[in-house]
C-alpha cells in the first residue's frame, strides 16, 4: 500500500513541473512578441517622421521659441513668468520697486520691436543682513573702517559667523536667478564631476531654484505645444497618437545651448498600443551661458568692491568681457514710478549673437544704495587733534556705490552747536579732565555755521575749515554728513580735541629766607624752577638759559640747581656765576605738537648776581657750622649744612670783608682730659696758620697726687675773614690756654673734696661759662675722676649717729660708717652704702614659707646682730632647728606639729623685736597629704573599707571615715613610697619585699605598687 502512495507523489510531481514549465514558455514567448512589437513601434515613429519631415517642421519650431525664449529672459533680467509661459512666479504689483521695476523700451537705444516693456528684475538689491554688516548709521557698514578695507573685513565676517555667502557683499545681494538647476543637464554627480562637463562645461556661479535653465526648459515645453501639429501622422495613415506633454531639456556650453524636447507617443499594432517617444533637437549659437556668467561676475565685484564702476570697468576680460559685448547705462528710467524712481537700468548687449536680427539685450536693475564716507582718522585717540590757534580742516571723502553725485554737509560743534571751555574747573579737577575733556565743555545750540561757512566749503562744496581759539579748547563732535540723490546718506561723528599751548613760567631762589629770592651770588647755589601751565599738553623737557653768561641746561625735572652737580662750598666760587651783575635767565619747554618736537616761547626771569648773600644763622660760618668737637659749648648751633650756616664774612651790603672775627670758641676741662690735638678742621683746610699762646706750666711732670691735677683748663680759639670769601672762615687763627687753680688736700684727709665740675670728666669741651672750682657731696675728686679713689675723703671707720636722716656724720652711734664730702668743701657726711647699721637683726627662717600645714620642713629662730667695733654688745644666738612632724599616731588620734616664723624683719629705723619660731597643732583628717612622709604617721595602716564613696576617699589619716589609701595600686594602708605594696595590715618595700599573696605556696614579688604572681 506504501509503495502505491509512492508512486502517486511522484507523478503529483512531475505534473507540476510540466505545468511550471508550459507557463514560462507562454510567458517567454509573450515577453519576446512584446519586446518585438516595442521595437517595431519605434520603427513606426522613425519611419513615419522620416517620410513625412515632420522633424523639419518640429525643430524650425523649437529654433524659433528657443530664439523668444532667450531674448524675452534676458529682457526681463533672467525670467520668464509663469503667465507668459515660464516657471518664474508672476510679479506681484506691491513688489514694484523691490523685487522687480518696469522698462518702457522706447527708451532703449536699442531698436527692439517685438516688445513695448517688461518687468525687469533688480540684479543687485541692498544688503540687509545685520549678521553680515551694520545697517544703522554711523556704523554702517562697519565702524571705523576706511573704505579700502570694507571688502577685506566683510569678507572676514563672512568666513567668521558663516551666514554671508559669496553672492552678498557689504553693497548688496546678487539677485538674478541662478543660472543652472542642481539635478539638470548640467548637474554635478556625487563624485563632484559634472556630468556634462566634457562636453558643455559647467556653472561657475552655482545652482539653484528657478534656474534660467529650469525657466527655458519649462517655458518651451509650453510654447512647443501650439506651434506643433501632429495629426500629420493620421493624415499619412499612421495608426500613431500622440500625448502633447512634451518634456524639455536644455543643456548649456559657452558657446551654444542645445534644446531637446521628447514627445511620447502611442502606436497601435495588432491588438496593442506601444509607448514610445519622439525626440527633436535644436541647437542654438547663442553663448547665453558664457554671457550670463560674465554679467555675474559684473555684478559680484560692484556689491563687493564700492570702488568699481560697472558702467567705466565692464570692459574687463577677466571678468569674461570681449569686444562685442557693449553697455548702456540708463539713470533714473522709472520715473513715474512712487518707489525705485533712483533705481539704474543697465543694458548689457552681445553683438556677436543675434536673435531676428538683433543683438542679444540683457536688462537689469540696480537698487539706489546708500553712500559710504569714508573714515577720518588722526591715528591718535580722538579723530581730529590741534592746538588752540591752529586751523581745523576737514576734507571728507564721500563713495556712491552707484557713482552718482553726492553732497556735503555739517552739523554739531561749530555748525549749529557753540561751546566754551571751562578752565576753571578743569584746574580744579585736572585729572578728570584730561581723562574725559568733554565734561568741561559748555556746549549751547547756536547757528554758528562756522564749517558751511568757511572759505574752503564755498569753494569746493566738500572740504571745511575753522581756525580755533582758546575758548575752543577740551573735546568736540562734529558730524560730516555725505547724502545721495535719494537722501540716503552716511555720517561720521568726528571728535576733535583742541589742546592747549603750554606756558612755561620761570622762577628762582636762593637757598636763604632772610634774602630775597632774586639775589643770587658767586659762592652760593640757586635753585630753578619752572611751571608749565597746561591741561593736556605735557612738558617733555626745560631748557634754561643766561644771556649774560653762556650756559644752557636742559632737564626733563621742574626743579634745577645750579651748579647741577652736588654744590660743593669748597670749590663753588668757579663753578657758578662769574660776574656779579644783573642777569636775564630764559626758559623754554618742548612738548609734542602732534609728532613734531616744538619749543615754547622763551620766557625771561631777571636775577641779580652778587659778590656774596649776607645770611644769617646761628650756626658758625664753614668748616665750623657743624663741628661736633665744640660739644654744643659755644654761642652756635650746629648745622649739618655748610650754605645754611652764618655768611659771617659778607656784609649786608652784599660785600665781601676782611679782619673781623668770623668764629671764636672758649671750652673748659681737666686736666685729665685735656687733648691738645683735637681740634679739627673738618674737610677743610685754612690757609692760615694757627698761632697757639700758653700759660708755662710743668704738664707732663705732675702725678695724680700733685696740686695741680684738679686744676680748670680753659682754651680760648678765634679766626678772622680774610676777605676772599664771604660764606667761609679761613682768615688768621689763634688758640690760648689758660689753668685755673682749685683748693687742694685738707690736713687729715685721703682725697680731695674740691675740683672741676663733675662735667669735665667728658670729653673737652663743656658748659661754657663755668670757671669756678665745684664743692663735691658724696663723692670726691679722686673717685669722680677715675683716679683710684673710694669716695671716702676718711678711710678709717667710725661708730656714727646719723642726725635727722640727713646723712651727717657724727661720732658715736648706732653705724658704723666712712666720712666723705659734705658739699661746703668739709669731709663730714657719712657715706650710706658703706654703713653697717649695728641694729641689725637675722630673722626666724620656715622651709614652707609660713604657717602651711602641707609639708614637713624646719624653722630656725634669729638671732639679734652688732657692729662688732663696741657699738651694740647685745648679741643673741640662733636657737636650733625645729622639725615638723606627727606624733601620737599608732592606735590613736594623729597630730601634725607646724612651725613658722612668728614676726616680720624690722628694719633699723623700727624698736628691734626678736624674731623666733611659733608651734601649732593641726588634725590630719584636715590635712592629709601632710601624713604621707611626716614621721610617725606613714607607715601605719588603717583598715580600708570598701563602702567609702569617692568624695570621702582621703589619703592617710587616722579616723574609720578617712581613705587610707597609700598609692594608686594599694588602697588597704598609708606606706613610706607609693610604690611600696599591702598584704594583711603591713607595708612591704618595692622590688625587695615578697609574700605569698594568692596562697599557692610561692612568694609573689612587690613591684611598683603591685603584686607580681609567681
């Protein structure tokens, strides 16, 4: 049975196959017959356009309407509108003047006589992309550019925000529709190659939407429709039909463009109708693609460039531009019209290609765009600067990027605003006002017309001027305004800052208040200063000048001295003036005249230079103004400053003398100090000799002991003028030296008491005008002059009464004492410090300081003193040391012993009390931690018990409520060391005691407060 089901499968099987196989050959063999008849369709239309010259018909149809298609664009500016056939959308009438302007042809020098007028587009409309450009004035196009850098730096804002393409520029949009459709004929590929290009080439301007190349094709896909008749076929018995919706391509090359229309068709054969098409060609000699891209290029360097001019450099061939191709430029044409009445008409002609006849006219427009002024600039921080007194010219410069006429006009500062400068306040506040002028200008609108008056405007209509004064000066804006036919316009806001000329006002001194400051002299400096009045007009160097003598200092410092180098008193006299007589002194200032190093007028300060300046001061007159050896003694002030000191020399006449004394000094000392070559001369040395005059004594011969040690030396030092020099003392010099002897050795005595004033143990010199000898109290002159001496004109001591407290010394007495002087020439005041005061007593002495139960120390008693020389017998030995301690502790109550002393000292003006120790008794419940160490307490141990609360716990005391704890480790008893152990009521020795603590038969060891198991 299972084989007989086998056998049905395989004929189910191969039925199938025959069926498959049957219905591929029926499809084949109609797919042939089919493929057959299409071509024998094609074969048809061929035969049919061959035999009947229909192809003639067709293609002298598409040459006409390529003809029209072209001229008609290229009138209207690159369109043709959907209602006369093209794709361009139809012109909206609230467009006129914006997007498209109307052209009378009659107006054309150009013959054109199939077309009255036509919409024309704007080949290039105003740039209004603020992303691009500035639109608002002044900035327009852009701030503070001159007009030979506008096309470099929108080109850089191009390349920088990325939304200014190559077809704008700063003077307009390219506004001609593009010349090719991106997916047309002359398309490039995805490679980039244009598919065409080997054979037309490609669009150098780019692709777009409503394309020239998309309007042609549309417009003669429309006009082919009415000027051909194919019914033709039918009348030569043609079963052909045909579809009229041709479709157009057009194709461009340089030098032609090639029309290609295909019209689909239908071909009856047997019982079916085949599709096929017709294709017609027509080649034009029309280098409209050639020409367009030439116009584009035009177009592209006039809204980039606003220094070209189409209408004066068409004739460029680099642009694409040949001999044949002519232009004409029609101003204003529309001038009816409410908007675009400015508007220029161009009319480009190709002479070598002609439609009907005539040339190839291509129209377009140019919207009036605004001028641009170009910018005025100084280089410096305001557009315009001058000095008060000089002449303001402006010469603006004014660029139409359509070239037509422009005019000049002024406003603002000096045209129908005044001002004036207040000086007065930018004194005041010179910082502020150099730093913004413009806020000390009063400024009042007034018809001034200053610019549109001056001379220069008359003549040139352009250019002004104004010469400026001082009342002009600070900062100012003037607007230049450059304005077309329109009325549109541009304006810079010039500020023009007017600085004023420095002034620069000389004056003098000499160094001296007491002489007027325009006396000057051979031997002193002078001193120069110069003041430039200006507010923003710097000084940058002084030059000073003397017309009678010929010396000329030029300095960048307001202040000079003169001699400039360091004025040396010395050497001055050839360094200065070397005429006494009047002088003229100039000053000039030299300051930046805007690049130009310009001198100020000289302005003359007279002086009188004399032999000498008569000033006073209480210094001495050089080398002596400021000699230190002199030690203040004399009648003079020391001055470290030779000039300022007294020009004792020089009369009030401003003369010179001689042989009066310019400087005497008188000084006092001992003769223990006396140094007779210290006088000085400081850097100066007198031409004189100095004449030394004494009074014979034995000098080098005498001893500390001999009469004349304590001896007045006075040295007397004079010097005259010598008339060369009035503010130096160099004349003649003389010194004297004169002793003065004092009382010396009283019989009895060891030192003396009489001398010179203790000031003289200094340095000579001192005071002036002490010559007496001086009485010594409490000293002598041995000691006070460092000659071995104690002080004590009476060595031997003495018992001494001391009377009152004054310190005399009497005999007998409670001190012992040493005499010395007593100030009237006597030896009978005691000297304090070396008394010993026989009342004097030890005091009681306590370890701890007082009565201060805390620790275990010792007082000793004191004990009463004496002189030892019979003045006081009474003499009282220290008792012993007293210990402190506890006592009564084991089994009882424990008391602490405390010693202390039980008196003050007294001194010796006080009775004498005897001081000793005093005892007290204190509990050492009270005081615990006195029981640690004291004697008799530590070492026994109390019961602890274990209940007590933390606030009851105290060390060591001998009542149940006291913590007996000894240490940190053992709390059960009071020990010797805290770091001794506890077992069962006894104390046992760190690191040397044992015990058997935990019962295991081994002795544990006592360690550091602790039990150590073994």
């Amino acid at each position: 049975m299972s084989k007989k089901r086998g056998q049905i499968t395989i004929f189910i099987i191969l039925g199938f196959v025959l069926i498959v196989t049957f219905a591929f050959l029926l499809f084949a063999r109609s797919t042939i017959l089919q493929g057959q008849l299409q071509t024998q369709a094609e074969i048809v239309v061929r035969e049919a356009i061959e035999s009947s010259n229909i192809n003639i018909y067709v293609e002298s149809c598409l040459d006409r309407i390529g003809d029209d298609a072209i001229y008609l664009l290229s009138l209207q500016g690159g369109r043709l509108y959907t209602s006369q056939g093209g794709s361009f959308p139809d012109p909206n009438p609230a467009d006129l003047g914006k997007n498209y302007l109307t052209f009378n042809f009659s107006q054309s020098f150009h013959n054109i006589s199939f077309y009255n007028s036509s919409n024309v587009s704007y080949g290039i409309l105003p740039n209004l992309n603020s992303s691009c450009l500035y639109l608002s004035l002044p900035g327009y196009p852009f701030f503070n550019t001159s007009l030979d850098m506008i096309k470099s730096k929108y080109h850089n804002k191009s390349v920088l925000t990325g939304l200014c393409g190559s077809d704008t520029g700063a003077f307009g949009v390219f506004s001609l529709p593009p010349l090719c459709d991106p997916t047309g004929s002359n398309r490039i590929n995805v490679t980039g190659n244009n598919q065409s290009f080997y054979r037309f080439g490609s669009c150098k301007f780019g692709y777009g939407d409503n394309s020239v190349q998309v309007q042609l094709e549309t417009y003669i896909s429309n006009a082919i429709k009415s000027c051909v008749d194919f019914t033709v076929f039918e009348n030569y018995g043609y079963n052909i039909s045909v579809l009229n919706e041709p479709n157009t391509t057009v194709t461009f090359a340089d030098e032609y463009f090639i029309a290609s229309v295909q019209y689909p068709l239908y071909v009856q054969l047997r019982r079916s109708r085949f599709k096929t098409h017709a294709s017609f060609d027509s080649k034009r000699d029309i280098r409209f693609k050639q020409f367009y891209e030439y116009i584009q290029s035009l177009l592209q360097k006039e809204y980039k460039d606003i220094n070209f001019d189409i209408e004066s450099g068409y004739d460029n061939t680099f642009m694409g531009w040949d001999q044949a191709i002519s232009l004409l430029r029609v101003s204003n044409p529309c001038v009816g019209c409410s908007t675009g009445i400015y508007d220029d008409l161009f009319q480009m002609v190709d002479n070598k290609t002609t439609i009907r006849g005539s040339p190839l006219v291509f129209l377009f427009y140019v919207k009036n765009r605004a001028p641009v002024v170009d910018w005025i600039k100084s280089g410096q921080k305001y557009d315009i600067v001058v000095r008060e007194g000089q002449e303001i010219r402006i010469d603006p410069f004014g660029k139409d990027p359509d070239e037509n006429f422009v005019s000049y006009y002024y406003s603002g500062w000096k045209e129908d605003i005044n001002s004036s400068f207040d000086e007065t306040g930018c004194a005041v506040n010179i910082v502020a006002c150099q730093n913004n002028p413009a806020l000390f200008v009063e400024n009042e609108e007034m018809e001034v017309k200053n610019w549109s008056q001056s001379q220069v405007y008359k003549d040139t209509w352009q250019n002004a001027s104004y010469r400026t004064s001082r009342q002009d000066m600070g900062l100012h804006y003037t607007l230049v305004h450059v304005r077309d036919e329109q009325g549109l316009e541009d304006f810079q806001n010039i500020s023009i800052m007017v600085t004023d000329i420095p002034v620069v006002i000389p004056s003098g001194t000499n160094p001296f208040i007491d002489v007027g400051s325009r006396n000057a002299s051979l031997e002193d400096p002078y001193i120069l200063d110069a003041v430039a009045m200006s507010y923003f007009t710097n000084i940058l160097e002084f030059e000073w000048a003397d017309e009678a003598e010929p010396f000329n200092i030029i300095t960048d410092m307001a202040q000079t001295i003169i001699p400039t180098d360091a004025p040396n008193i010395e050497t001055i006299d050839s360094e200065i003036f070397e005429v006494f007589l009047s002088h003229n002194i100039t000053l000039r200032g030299k300051f930046d005249d805007n690049g130009v190093e310009t001198w100020t007028t000289a302005s003359v300060f007279p002086i009188v230079v004399h032999e000498c300046l008569p000033h006073r001061d209480d210094a001495a007159p050089y080398p002596y103004n400021d000699f230190s050896e002199d030690n203040g003694m004399v009648d003079y002030v020391d001055n470290s400053l030779p000039f300022q000191a007294d020009h004792t020399c020089c009369n009030d006449n401003f003369e010179v003398v001689s042989g009066i004394n310019c400087y005497e000094y008188t000084d006092y000392g001992s003769y223990f100090n006396l140094d007779l070559n210290k006088f000085s001369w400081g850097t100066y040395n007198p031409e004189a000799e100095i004449n030394n005059n004494w009074i014979e004594f034995g000098m080098d011969g005498l001893a500390n002991s001999d009469d004349r040690t304590n001896d007045i030396f006075e040295r007397s030092f004079t010097r005259e003028c010598d008339g060369s020099r009035g503010n130096v003392c160099k004349g003649p010099a003389e010194q004297t030296i004169t002793i003065h002897a004092c009382p010396n050795f009283v019989a009895g005595l060891e030192e003396r008491c009489v001398g010179p004033d203790l000031d003289y143990r200094s340095t000579f010199p001192t005071t002036r005008n002490n010559l007496g000898c001086e009485n010594y109290e409490y000293t002598t002159f041995e000691l006070a002059f460092d000659l071995g001496g104690t002080g004590s004109c009476e060595h031997e001591e003495a018992c001494s009464t001391l009377v009152g407290g004054t310190g005399q010394y009497n005999v007998g007495g409670e001190y012992f004492c040493n005499a010395t002087c007593d100030g009237a020439g006597g030896c009978t005041k005691t000297i304090t410090s070396t008394c010993e005061d026989c009342r004097t007593d030890l005091p009681a002495t306590d370890g701890d300081g007082g009565d201060e139960p805390l620790d275990n120390s010792q007082c000793t008693n004191g004990a009463e003193g004496k002189c030892g020389e019979g003045c006081i017998l009474d003499f009282v030995e220290p008792i012993g040391a007293l210990t402190e301690r506890c006592v009564d502790c084991p089994g009882s109550d424990c008391v602490f012993i405390e010693y202390y002393a039980s008196n003050e000292h007294i001194d010796r003006f006080t009775p004498q009390v005897k001081e000793t120790c005093a005892e007290r008794n204190y509990d050492p419940d009270e005081f615990y931690n006195i029981c640690k160490s004291a004697p008799g307490c530590a070492g026994n141990g109390f019961v602890y018990n274990s209940t007590w609360l933390p606030q009851d716990k105290r060390c060591c005391g001998d009542d149940d409520e006291t913590f007996k704890a000894a240490n940190a480790y053992s709390q059960e008893f009071c020990c010797y060391n805290s770091n001794d152990c506890t077992f069962n009521e006894n104390c046992y020795v760190d690191t040397t005691d044992t015990e058997d603590v935990n019962g295991d038969g081994v002795n544990d060891i006592c360690s550091g407060g602790s039990w150590t198991i073994n």
